[in-house]
C-alpha cells in the first residue's frame, strides 16, 4: 500500500492538498493475492484475467467483445500482464450443445496480440489486447470462447 501527499510549494502556492491511498498488485499476483480476502467466484476469476483493478470492478471497456470483419469471427479480449502461471487459451466449436471436452484450441496463427494497454493509474493493471479470429466460409455455424486457468 502506497500513501501519498501532494500539497502546493512555490510552483504551485494555491494547490489544495491531495492525499492518495493506493493499493498495487505488483507482477507476478496471483488470483487469491489480488482478492485480498474477498471470497473466489467465476465472475470475479474474470475481472482478474481481463485486468480489473478490484473484484467485481471490471472496466467495461475490458470485456471480450465479437465482431464480423472481412469473412471471419472476431473474438477481441484483454489479459491482465505479469500474472504469475496463467493460461488462456481461445477455444472453437460448431455446436453449443456439446460439451465442453468437445471444444478445440484455435490455431495460434489466428490469434494476434493487437496491442498492449498501460495502466492508466497505478491501482489497475496494465493489459494486453488480443483478437482471435475464425473464417466464416461455408455452412458451419462456428463459436469461439476462451478458457483461462491459473497454477500457483
């Protein structure tokens, strides 16, 4: 935890004091470190993988979004960085009724880092982004989900 104070000097002789508290999960976090004792869900597994500074506080610009560009399925989604043994992979089917044994990875040549995202304030976690993409050609319906696991 950081605390820190901000009050005016000569260069700014009418700056009202600002005090911060700040909470930073350095790199190499894990997901039970970043709950800082709230209990685990799913969801908030997510916020944690998509990079939310808190569980339960997901920036909604952070959430896994789905286009169609140029005759292929887009999945664009972000990853929380310097996590320490998480795996996230992209997994495609062409029927939801079956189970999730039955999804495969997506090729790696299909999935592309489209960019990194800095932390905009010290409290959030810096992010990359990434799109995956499957081809829409032909009659086959075709879904894309992502499946992220962490070892401590």
């Amino acid at each position: 935890m950081i605390t820190a104070h901000q009050t005016g000097n000569e260069d700014y002789n009418a700056a009202p004091e600002v005090c911060q508290t700040l909470s930073v999960a350095p790199a190499g976090t894990t997901y039970f470190s970043w709950l800082n004792g709230v209990a685990p869900s799913d969801a908030y597994f997510w916020d944690y993988v998509y990079g939310a500074v808190a569980p339960g506080a997901l920036d909604p610009s952070l959430r896994p979004t789905v286009s169609l560009e140029g005759g292929y399925l887009v999945l664009t989604y972000y990853l929380r960085e310097g996590v320490a043994g998480l795996n996230v992979k992209v997994k495609t089917c062409s029927d939801l009724a079956l189970s999730s044994n039955d999804w495969s990875d997506i090729d790696a040549k299909d999935i592309v880092k489209a960019g990194d995202i800095e932390a905009p304030t010290p409290t959030q976690a810096s992010v990359q982004k990434w799109k995956a993409s499957l081809s829409t050609s032909g009659d086959t319906q075709q879904f894309m989900r992502l499946e992220a696991t962490e070892t401590p």
